[in-house]
C-alpha cells in the first residue's frame, strides 16, 4: 500500500470515526454559564471540556500552521492526483483549494481574503474540516497548534490572547476568551 493510498483510507476511516463521536460535543455548551448534560463535576460543558485535555505528542506549534499560504494553478500542484480530496472554499467571490495532504502536515492555514482573516482547520484524527473567521469581536485573530487533544480532536489556540478553542465545538474551552464562538465558513470536501 502506497502512502498516498494509506493517508486516503485513513482519512475516511477518521472521518467516519468523527461522525459517530460527533454526539460527544452535543455536550459543549455555547456560553459558560450553562449547566451540562453528563458532567460529573457539576460544571460546565467547558470546563468538562478543558479537564478532557490531553498531550498529542508534539509541543505547543511542533505541528506549524501555515501563515502565508501560497496558491498556485491546479495544474500546477505536483502532488496532488484528480482523486485526492481538497477542501473548497468559497467566500466574498475568492475561490480557494486546500489540499487534505497539505493540511495533514500542517492542520491549519491562516488565510486571508482581502482584509478579513479566514483560518481552515483539519484535524488528521477526526478528520473535520472546518473554516473560520479569524476573529470574535471584531478582534482579528490567527491560530496554531498546542500539541493537545480534547476527545481525539485538535485544541488549537488564537496567537493574540492564548486562549483555547476545540476546532469541533469551535468555542473558546481555556484563556481570556473563554465561552466565545467562531463564526464558521462552510467548506466543501
């Protein structure tokens, strides 16, 4: 089995995977005042999220975002083949691809679509792609890795505050931030 072929079938076996585990984020609450379902400390959705956080191996940034993303021409991109899934991204009239294999490797891309910031996010264990508006607030905000994991799912963090956000609940779980949401942009496997 080539690379190639195992990234693919690991992909679609994570994804699967995140479809099924998806009713463990129907617990985290949107605002941190709400009580959760299920929580055997009697605290939040939050906060049962921030104590489920564990180590994914690399540090904090070990797996680096891409901050300045180039594009070039689908013809151009040399390892991407017909059938390998990219992320499609519409907003504002700008249409852009992310390759699965680049995002693999990095796991997010801090874009930008004339002044607004736009981040695309991939967790490889879960296999979720999701897009965000980089900010909340009218806060502009770009996000790496922390190297840990919330329920097998990438814990990234914004630059500007270091506060913590589970890409699947898209919600501030630890920092300054906290219980604040990301406006998500749709994306096209």
């Amino acid at each position: 089995m080539s690379r190639r072929q195992f990234l693919k079938g690991a992909a679609v076996l994570a994804g699967a995977a995140g479809l099924v585990g998806a009713g463990v984020w129907q617990f985290a609450d949107r605002s941190s005042d709400a009580p959760a379902t299920g929580s055997a400390t009697g605290g939040t959705g939050l906060d049962v999220l921030a104590e489920n956080v564990v180590s994914g191996g690399p540090g904090k940034d070990g797996i680096p975002a891409i901050d300045k993303p180039r594009f070039v021409g689908a013809a151009e991109m040399e390892l991407q083949d017909d059938d390998d899934p990219v992320f499609g991204l519409t907003y504002c009239g700008v249409v852009r691809a992310y390759p699965q294999l680049v995002l693999v490797w990095h796991e997010i891309v801090n874009d930008r679509i004339g002044a607004e910031r736009i981040s695309v996010t991939y967790c490889p264990l879960t296999g979720s792609a999701f897009g965000v508006r980089g900010g909340t607030e009218g806060r502009p905000l770009t996000f790496g890795t922390t190297g840990q994991l919330v329920n097998s799912n990438l814990l990234m963090y914004d630059r500007q505050t270091d506060s913590e956000w589970p890409q699947l609940a898209g919600t501030t779980i630890r920092g300054p931030l906290r219980g604040r949401q990301l406006d998500m942009v749709p994306l096209v496997w």
